[in-house]
C-alpha cells in the first residue's frame, strides 16, 4: 500500500516539476505551445487530486469519514538527522491540496495574456505548484520547512520579472518577510527536534505516529518499539505526527528557557513565521506591493494559496505541537486576528487603487482565520466542552477555502478591467456595468461572495467564527460581528464606483469591449463554486470536519489532562450562555 | 629531513618547483594563456600524487591513527584541506587564465602554486615554526599578485594589505614566543601533551597561554577577516582585480581556520573555556556587522567583501560549539562544531570564488565589472552567467536545495543541540541559542544584499552589457562552481561526514602519535629548548 501511496502523492507534486523540465526543451519561438501545455500539466495534477474526491477511485480514494493521516508514506532521506521523504493526507490537507490544483489551473489559463520570457515563466510557474502542494502533503518538518522555501525563488522571479513598475522592490520585500519567517521556523525546527526523543512514546503512539509502520504486523511491530526503545542516547525526530504526539502526551518540550516552557518560544517563533504569510497585522506590509506589483494570475495564486499556507501551518504544526503555548497565547492570537480584521477593512476602505483593495480585503478576511484557530474556548470551567472551538476552527478552514475561491476571483477580475484600460484607479471608473453586463455580473457575484453574503462562501465561515467567539470572549465577538459592516462598506462602496453609475468617463473607453471565452472559462468555475459552497457548505464541511474535530479534541483532551496545571483563561466568564446555536453548527457539521 | 617526508611532502614540492619555474619561464614567454593550462596541469599532478600517496600503506595507517613524521602530520584533517586546497586552486587557475594584465600571467600563475603550497604546508605541520613558514609562504607571493592583473586601485590594495599582514604576522608571532615560553616545545605534538598534563612550571604560566591564544586568535582573526581585524577587506578588495579578490576572500580563511584548528583547537587543550567566549563574542560582532554593512554597498566587491567578513562570523559558530564540546558541554550524538566549519568554509568557497570567476568572465578591456549597475540587465545579455551568479548568491544567502542551506544547516543544529538538558551544559545552553538566533537573523538580513544583486541581474534593463572577455577558463570556472554549488545540496552526506572525519582526526591523539611512530629526536625539526632558557626563568 504504501508504495501505491508514494507514487500517487509523489506525482502529485512533482508532476509539475516534471512539466517544467520538459518545458525546458521547447523551442524558444513556440510560446502558445508551452502554455497549453502548462495549462496541460496544471489540468493534469487537477484531475488527479479530483479523481481523490471520487468515491470510485478505489486505492486512491481520499476517505473522508478517516480522522487521521491516510495515503501515507515514508522513506528514508537523510538518515543522519533522521529525515524522511514523509507525506500523507487527511481533511485539514486535502480540500487545499484540491484548491491549490484548482486556482494553479485557473491561473494558468488567466496567463495568456504574458508575452515576456514565456518559457521562463511557465518553467517557475509549474515549479511553485510542486512546492506549493510540497508543503501542504509534508510530514516531516524538515521537508515541510525544504519545500516552504523553495516556494520562495519562483514567486520572487514571478513577481520581479513579469511585475509591474515597482516590481523590484515589491519582490523583495516578498522575498525577505518570507524568508526571515522562514529562519524563526528552522530554529523553531531545530529546537523541537533537539528535544524530541521517541522513547518517551508508546508503541501505539509511534504506530499512530507512522514512526513504526502500522502495515507491520503486530510482531514485527513490537521488534521495531523494542529496537527504538533499546537506544541508550535520545532518538530524535522531524517526523511532525510524532512530535504532535510528544507535545500533547509528553513533557518533552517543556524544558525551561529563560522562564518560559521551550514551547512557548517555538510556538512563537513558528507564529511568526506564519502569520507573516497569512498575513497579520503588523507583519502584512509586503502583501499589498506584492500584490499591487505582482501580474494577475500570480495574484491569484498569491492570493488563493500562498496565504492558505500560513494558516495550514498553524493549525498543522503550532497548535498540536505546542498545546500549553496555545492555551497561554489565547489571546494574543485572537488579537492578532482581530486587529489585522479591523486594520484591513479600514485600509481597504482608504485605497484608490483597485487591486490594492483587493489586498488589503485579504489581510482582513485571512483575519478569520487566525481569529478561529487561536479561539481556545475547550474550557468551561472543569467541563472540557470543545464545541466552540470546533466550529472556530472548522469556520477558520472554510474560510480559507472560502477566501480561496473569492480572492482569486476578485483578482482576475480585477485584471479582466486593468488589461482593457490599463489603469486600477476606484475614482475613474463607473458605468462598467452598462459596457460589460456580463463581467459586472459575474463581478459582482464575486465580490458579494468576499463580503459574506448569506447563500455565498464567504458567509459560512465569517459566521462560524463569529459564533464561536462569543463564548469565548463577549467584546472579541462584538469587534468581530461590526467588521461585517466595515467590509460590506468597502465591498458595496467599490461596487458603486467601479460598475454603477452613468457612464465610464476614464482613459481607453473604447477598449471596453466584453469579456472572452477564455476568461468566462476563468471566472465562471469561481462564480459557480462561490454560490455552491455558500448554498451547500457540507461539500467542504464533508472532507474536512472528521480531521478538524479529531485535532481539537485531541487538543481538548490535552486540556483536560493538564487541567490541574492551567491557568484559567482571565477573562472567561463560566456563566456566560453556550455557543448561540450548537444545534444548528452540530447538523452542519454531521 | 628524512626520505619519508620529502616523499609526504611530494605535492609541496611539485607546486614549489613548478611555481618557480613558471615565474622563470615567464621571463621568456610573458603572458601566454599556456602558463595558466601549466599550473593547472600542475595541480592535477600534485593531486595525482596526493591520490597516490593515499594508497600506500604508511599513509593508510596513518590516516586512520594520525601519524606524525617529522615535522608534519599526517591525518584526515590534513588531508582534507590539502584536497580542498587544491580544488579550490584548480579554479583560481582557471580563473586568471586569460585576462590579469598584460604580461603577468607567469607571474600570478607561479604566485598562485606558491600560495597553494603554503596553504598546505600549514594543514600538515605539527610545528609552530612550520606553520608560521606556511603562513608567510602564503602572504608574500599575495604580495606580489595583488599588483598583478587590472584593478581600480592596485596600489593602494596593495600596500594596505602589505602592511596589515606584516601587523598581523607579528602578533600571532608574538602569541608563538608565549607559546613556546609555556610548552617548551615549538612541536604542536609537545605543546598539547603540556597542557593537557602541565607540570608544575606550565601550570604557573598558564596565564601566558591564556594570552598566547588570544594573540595568536588575534594574527589568525586578520586573515579570517573577522572583526574588528576586518576592516582592511573592503577596501582591498574594491582596490584589486576580480580574480585576486577571490583569492583574498578565500584562501587566507582555509589558511586561518587550519591554523586555529591545529594551534588553538587541538594543540591547546584545558583553555576551551576562553575558547568558546572568545569565539562566541567575535562570531556575533562579525557576522552582524558584515551583514549589515554589506546592506549599503554598491561595488560588488566591496559588498563581497563585506559578504566575506559575515561568512568568516558563521564560520566561528562552528568553532564555538567545537571549543564548547571539547570542554565538555553535550553535544547531540553525530555533529561535530569544527567538523560542520570546515564543511561550510567548503560550500562557502565554492560560492564566492563562483562569484569572482564569474565577474573575471563578464570583464573586459575597457571595463573591469565593479558596480551593482555594470551588471544591469546582465539575464539578457549572458543568460548563463548571470543564472550561475544568481545561483551563487541563493546559496551564500543559505536557501535550499543549494550548498549553501546545508553549511548553515550543520552549523546551526550544531549550535542548537548543546543539550538542554544536560546539568553540565544547561549553562552554556542560553548563549548558544542566542548564537543561532543571531545567526538565522543574519541570514535573513543577508538575504537583502544578495537578492539586490540577482534583481539588478534580472529585473532592470542595463545600458551597456558587460563584455564577456574572461575568457573559457573563467567560464569553466563559474561553471565548475556552479555544478559544485548545486552537487553539494543535492547530496551532501558525504562531504558533512569528511568534515567531521577530519575534525575528529585534528583533535583525538592516537598513542602512536605520541609515542610509537614518532621520528627519533635527532631527525626531528623540533626545537628543544637550550639548557639555559628553562620555562621556569620567564
């Protein structure tokens, strides 16, 4: 089995690797050959992950009724720093997996309109998608943290080459948040990894942990937890199930460093590491240039996938490594979320540019997400009712995949207007609508599904963590709850300016003419999904509530065990009301 | 000198001899292109004889035991660096095969071979004396080329370095005469077994070792460009041409780290203490400063430069966690502090001289490549080059898949694994985190300069293209490097474990190095100490 399992998921992602290296030998002048082709491989890797989602895809199903890691996978790498080649799935990984095939395909298809270095393009364009998907099927740290930063190179040629006039410095100011992001985690890494040890774990931890194989039989089994217990130095691990294992079941990563637990330094050194793709306020600055400089479709990839990764990792990595550290930093994540809502909504409402708006929505609406993770509302008083949390963090993975297919969207659409006029400036536009009914329907569709209209994506998740919250913290959940007002101003504002109005009286009227196949084939799938999701959410909820409700109560239980040792959260009322409606989030979630 | 070592120092002699002749020849035939193929040949040859030397039984068992045969000593170490030497000269050959000015192509090619020799000698002695011989062989034939070839200001790189070295040598001279007052003994062999046995005598001088490490760390630190002994490589090497300054940036720092490994590392047990502060505090200053210094550049070299001086701060994390385990703190099983330096003063060499080789290929008669904006717009007009230096600078900025991610990878877990645990280390364990904190900071900050380069290469239009005059041998060169940089992070197992080989070998005594094999007193370069001069009367 787990040679079916290495091939699939190594296809997945090094099939565009794959791509890219034949794309190398293209002739140099055959520049709409090596974009269909790209466009090939992107369907390609697309149609594999959707053939997952096919309950007849027998041995390469994804089964989404499993809570834990499935089609996984390990081989040896660098046995010296005990390294794997380690990849595997569950709910939380695969419905972005999925997004990231969907929005790369779309982005490759909203790239015709690139004439420069074509072959080059292609080539890095191919190679952020394997890194991408790398990094969302890694299990093991030092691979996650391998692909995280070769992710890096081809966005920061992406943005600086095809950009635009300020396309230097936006890319690298890309390139070095991301890479001081990047260092804190390779210390976070190592300072997990120099106090991992394997002994301290069960043998069915280590089998749950896919350090001994779970297909071993059960004897066999027990020779490899006797050979691992028979060291007499410290076994160490990146393996990122087993260290999950270690932080919530062991003291091993509660050594002290300068008066605080080694968690809570790594859970801040890899926080920061993810916020600052997520991004949050204060570490969001490089999103907007990157944004306003990058070309359209690496917008949408910026936009529907990169920014996913940060919250990936924090759901993946800080909080079931580092429980205690989560607990204590409640608040400080909460904040984090909060502000960089409330800072987004306003500078979105204070933007000229178009696009710049559009990024600016991003940092708010990517606020959710931070907000519904760091919600550690497990406790209530000595009863350990995860209920609130689970819809936290369920609204926070919806989001993302929510925010995954409406900021690409509002991207793309974005650029269908700036390719016609050649400007993005909100005070010379209006009357589109009369000159484009169809793109400003379809427009306008998507903007309505980023402001969270009811029956549209961006609602279900904005709503599970508002909900969610209230239990949590009453003030939180009310700065929350107006934020709503905040975007739909900006949201509704922007539509007034751009698509209403008499007529449009900016430079390059006459360019307007109405939208092509290729980009209706871009933006309809987006519009679509947009309304499906926000009508029937269960086709998101169905893949990953099992794997989210599992990693909370997993989370819970930790709790519950260390109650003894926890601080109660300071301002946690046990009076207060339960979650406003259990029963209606309960139904969406079963 | 007996047989034994004239036959050990074979690939000595043969680059001594051929340099000679080729600063002869150079008179009759000046600047030919064949004088650079020569020392090439002759590098090989020294290899060839290297490699052939390695299979002999005596230097077999000596590699596995560590042999001393008179004056030098036979070890992995050794042979690590004299390998690594060589390579790093085969390219440096190549480099100046076409372009150092009119006419003096015999004389850099010679001073080259002489450099590589002395570089080697340094690596094998077990003898102060010896190690000083191998130091100035390596300084004066520097002397002589940083007047060679076309720079913006030959003359006062020249002098300025002339003079700073002349300095430097004294104090580590200085640091030697403690030494000896301490040990009684110029043989390093001696010199370890006092300290780590002192008599009553050495016990009473050891605060004059104390101040003999300090001295001699202080004369190393000049040629390891480490702060506040840096501040002549700036200048020197925006003053020079492209070649000499890769040769400036990567020779003295094997020379220095080799002399630190020999003299302070291995032959100075009991000080460790001092040791790891020392280079702790010093790796701190110099990798920050270089870095940020480096933000403002605009010459490449200079940036270089300064791009030199943060690597030679990375490079002494390394030797801090060696000291540190050396003096008993623990370290996590299969890393090894001095083993993870010299891996990176590999992959750091490979980059930067990369990166010289390549600017030596882009310069032509009428412009040297100096400048940020010489190398404008360089994707489109040398496609190849520029993605070569581009991948030199991801790799010195430390990203991976490159070279340059696993040098700073072995030298950060290395500092981050002094156990936490551990009563014993619990102590040292604050300062080293805080060392790799800084250290990936530094990294990160790095990270701005060097990518300021590769978008001046890919993101601006230039006016001029460079002209591309360096010629094959350059190219060859970038390409070498370049195929280096990718291989080593492809695959580095191999190499991390020969430095930790070599650092193992530099530091454990076998019994037969200090008794069995030992050449009898009389044949030996030893210098005892005359009967009127006992320790006991400083």
């Amino acid at each position: 089995m787990e040679s079916t399992y290495l091939t699939l998921l190594s296809t997945v992602v090094f099939l565009p690797a794959l791509g890219a290296l034949v794309l190398a030998f293209f002739p140099r002048e055959k520049t709409e050959a090596m974009k269909y082709f790209a466009l090939g491989v992107t369907a390609l890797v697309f149609l594999l992950t959707l053939i997952m989602a096919l309950p007849s895809a027998g041995d390469w199903q994804f089964d989404a009724a499993v809570t834990d890691m499935q089609k996984v996978f390990s081989v040896g790498w660098i046995p010296s720093f005990n390294i794997n080649y380690f990849m595997g799935l569950d709910g939380i990984s695969f419905p972005l997996v999925l997004l990231t095939t969907f929005v790369t395909m779309l982005s490759m298809a909203a790239s015709w309109p690139i004439e420069k270095h074509v072959k080059a393009y292609c080539i890095l364009f191919l190679i952020l998608e394997t890194g991408v998907l790398g990094v969302f099927l890694a299990l093991d740290f030092f691979l996650f943290y391998v692909f995280w930063e070769v992710m890096l190179l081809p966005m920061y040629f992406l943005i600086g080459v095809w950009g635009g006039p300020r396309r230097e410095y936006a890319a690298i100011k890309f390139f070095l948040y991301t890479l001081l992001g990047g260092v804190f985690m390779l210390i976070a890494i190592l300072m997990l990894y120099f106090s991992s040890d394997l002994k301290m774990l069960s043998k069915d931890q280590l089998v749950a942990a896919h350090v001994i194989s779970p297909e071993l039989s059960e004897g066999e089994q027990a020779a490899r937890f006797a050979e691992i217990q028979a060291h007499t130095t410290p076994r160490r691990t990146f393996n990122i199930l087993a260290l999950q294992q270690l932080g919530q079941h062991t003291d091993a990563f509660n050594g002290d460093v300068l008066g605080k637990p080694l968690q809570w330094w790594a859970f801040l050194l890899l926080l920061i590491g993810f916020v600052i793709k997520v991004p949050s306020v204060p570490l969001h600055t490089w999103l907007p240039d990157a944004h306003v400089e990058a070309p359209t479709p690496i917008s949408m990839i910026l936009a529907g996938i990169l920014l996913k990764l940060g919250g990936y990792g924090i759901i993946r990595i800080c909080y079931p490594i580092c429980p205690q550290a989560g607990y204590e930093l409640a608040y400080f994540v909460c904040a984090l979320g909060v502000v960089s809502m409330v800072y987004g909504a306003f500078a979105a409402l204070a933007q000229k540019d178009f696009k710049r708006l559009v990024a600016y929505s991003s940092v708010s609406h990517m606020g959710y997400v931070v907000l519904g993770i760091g919600v550690w509302s497990a406790v209530a008083g000595n009863e350990f009712n995860a209920d609130a949390w689970k819809m936290g963090m369920n609204g926070a993975m919806f989001q993302m995949v929510a925010h995954g297919i409406a900021s690409p969207g509002m991207f793309f659409m974005v650029g269908v207007i700036y390719e016609r006029v050649h400007h993005r400036n909100l005070d010379q536009f209006g009357g589109l609508f009369a000159k484009m009914p169809l793109y400003s329907g379809l427009a306008i569709g998507i903007f309505f599904a980023g402001l969270g209209l009811p029956g549209l994506c961006g609602f279900i998740g904005e709503v599970f963590v508002t909900l969610s919250v209230w239990s949590f913290n009453h003030t939180l959940a009310i700065i929350t709850a107006s934020v709503v007002v905040l975007t739909a101003a900006y949201i509704l504002w922007t539509l007034q300016r751009v698509y209403l109005g008499p007529e449009y009286k900016g430079p390059h009227g006459d360019h307007l003419h109405p939208m092509t196949t290729r980009e209706l084939a871009i933006a309809l799938p987006l519009f679509v999904l947009a309304i499906a999701m926000g009508v029937y959410p269960q086709m998101v909820f169905h893949y990953m509530t099992p794997s989210v409700n599992q990693t909370v109560d997993d989370l819970a239980g930790w709790a519950q065990r260390n109650a003894a040792n926890l601080p109660q959260m300071a301002a946690f009322d046990p009076t207060a009301p339960a979650p406003v409606a259990p029963a209606l989030v309960q139904a969406e979630i079963q | 000198m007996t047989s034994e070592t004239a036959y050990l120092l074979l690939p000595e002699i043969i680059l001594i001899l051929a340099g000679t002749l080729i600063y002869l020849g150079g008179a009759f035939a000046p600047g030919k292109s064949a004088w650079a193929a020569l020392a090439a040949l002759v590098i090989l040859a020294a290899g060839g004889a290297l490699a052939q030397q390695g299979t002999t039984e005596t230097v077999q068992k000596a590699l596995v035991t560590g042999t001393i045969s008179g004056p030098l000593t036979i070890d992995w170490f050794s042979a690590a660096i004299r390998y690594g030497v060589l390579a790093v000269g085969l390219v440096f050959a190549l480099v100046g095969s076409r372009w150092v000015g009119e006419g003096d192509q015999s004389e850099f090619q010679g001073s080259l071979l002489m450099i590589l020799a002395g570089l080697m000698l340094v690596a094998l002695s077990n003898d102060l004396v010896l190690v000083f011989v191998g130091l100035e062989l390596i300084s004066i034939p520097t002397y002589v080329m940083l007047y060679l070839g076309k720079g913006t200001n030959l003359l006062e790189s020249g002098t300025k370095y002339f003079f700073l070295s002349l300095l430097s040598s004294a104090l580590m001279l200085y640091g030697f005469s403690f030494l000896y007052g301490v040990a009684g003994s110029t043989s390093l062999i001696d010199i370890r077994e006092t300290f780590a046995n002192p008599d009553a005598d050495a016990a009473r001088l050891m605060s004059f070792a104390r101040l003999a490490l300090i001295l001699i760390f202080a004369g190393l630190a000049f040629r390891l460009t480490a702060v506040p002994f840096h501040f002549y490589a700036p200048d020197v090497y925006q003053g020079t041409s492209n070649a000499n300054a890769g040769i400036l940036a990567v020779i003295p720092k094997i020379a220095a780290l080799a002399a630190i490994v020999r003299i302070i590392y291995a032959g100075m047990p009991g000080l460790e203490q001092i040791g790891w502060q020392l280079t702790l505090a010093v790796a701190l200053v110099t990798m920050t400063l270089g870095n940020l210094l480096a933000l403002w550049q605009t010459n490449v070299r200079r940036m270089m430069a300064y791009s030199s001086i943060a690597h030679a701060g990375y490079m002494l994390i390394g030797l801090s966690v060696g000291f540190a385990a050396a003096g008993g703190a623990v370290v996590a099983e299969g890393l090894d502090g001095v083993g993870a330096t010299l891996f990176y003063l590999l992959v750091y060499a490979a980059a930067t001289a990369g990166v010289f080789a390549a600017l030596t290929y882009l310069s032509g008669e009428r412009r040297i490549v100096s400048t940020l904006d010489d190398l404008a717009g360089l994707s489109s007009s040398h496609p190849k080059t520029s993605a070569a230096l581009a991948l030199f600078m991801f790799s010195l900025a430390g990203l991976p898949p490159l070279a340059g991610f696993w040098g700073k990878f072995t030298l950060f877990t290395g500092a981050l694994s002094v156990d936490a645990r551990n009563p014993e280390s619990g102590n040292l364990w604050p300062w080293f985190v805080a060392l790799a904190l800084v250290g990936v900071i530094n990294a990160a900050i790095s990270g701005a300069y060097y990518l300021r380069l590769i978008g001046v290469m890919y993101f601006r239009s230039g006016d001029a293209a460079p002209e591309g005059q360096g010629g094959a041998g350059a190219a060859l060169a970038t390409a070498l490097c370049a195929l280096a940089v990718i291989g080593i992070g492809a695959y580095p197992g191999p190499l991390v474990e020969a430095g930790k080989k070599a650092s193992r070998a530099a530091r454990d005594v076998s019994p037969e190095m200090l008794a069995g094999d030992r050449v009898p007193a009389n044949q030996t370069a030893v210098v005892k100490p005359l009967p009127g001069l006992q320790k006991a009367e400083f």
